[in-house]
C-alpha cells in the first residue's frame, strides 16, 4: 500500500508520494468543476487526499483444525487481521 491517499468520492487509491496523491485529489477535483454547468457532484465535497496512519495487516494463518466449530466448510484456512499503524516516513516522499 502507498503511503498516501487519495479518495475522489467514489474510490480510494494509493500513492507513493504526497505530490501524486494531491495531484490525483486535483484531478477529481477539476472533474467535478467540469460536470458543474449541471450542478455539482455530489461528491464533490468528499474529495479528499492525506498521509496513511494505519492500515489492515494479517496477523495469523493456519490450517482450520476440528476446535473451530462454526466456520464454513469451505475454509480450509484460519486467518485474522489487525489495524496497525504505518511506520513514519520522511515528509513528502
């Protein structure tokens, strides 16, 4: 995942750098001033870009086993996830 963050009101992407993130952000941005002459967009006011805090990661993996009563017979797989916080990086890189 990049380090920061553009969402245009309909979708989140990621960037590398905070110069590409802002530059998508404008891009979504200059969209809607084109659709203006029939309103604005509603997601107009959604738009926005930033720096990535955190961000989902797996955290456990193993074989499903006979204690994990409950889970679908499809899975064969026995995953979690946990919300960490992303390393600092460098301003603008």
């Amino acid at each position: 995942m990049g380090r920061y963050y553009v969402f245009d009101g309909d979708s989140f992407d990621t960037y590398d750098t905070l110069e590409e993130a802002k530059a998508k952000a404008e891009e979504a941005l200059q969209w809607c001033r084109d659709e203006a002459s029939e309103g604005w967009p509603e997601q107009t006011e959604q738009i926005s870009y930033g720096q990535v805090m955190g961000e989902v990661v797996e955290t456990m993996r193993r074989p499903k086993d006979e204690t994990d009563i409950g889970v679908d017979s499809d899975i064969d797989i026995i995953t979690d996830y946990a919300l960490m916080e992303v390393p600092d990086s460098p301003p603008n890189t």
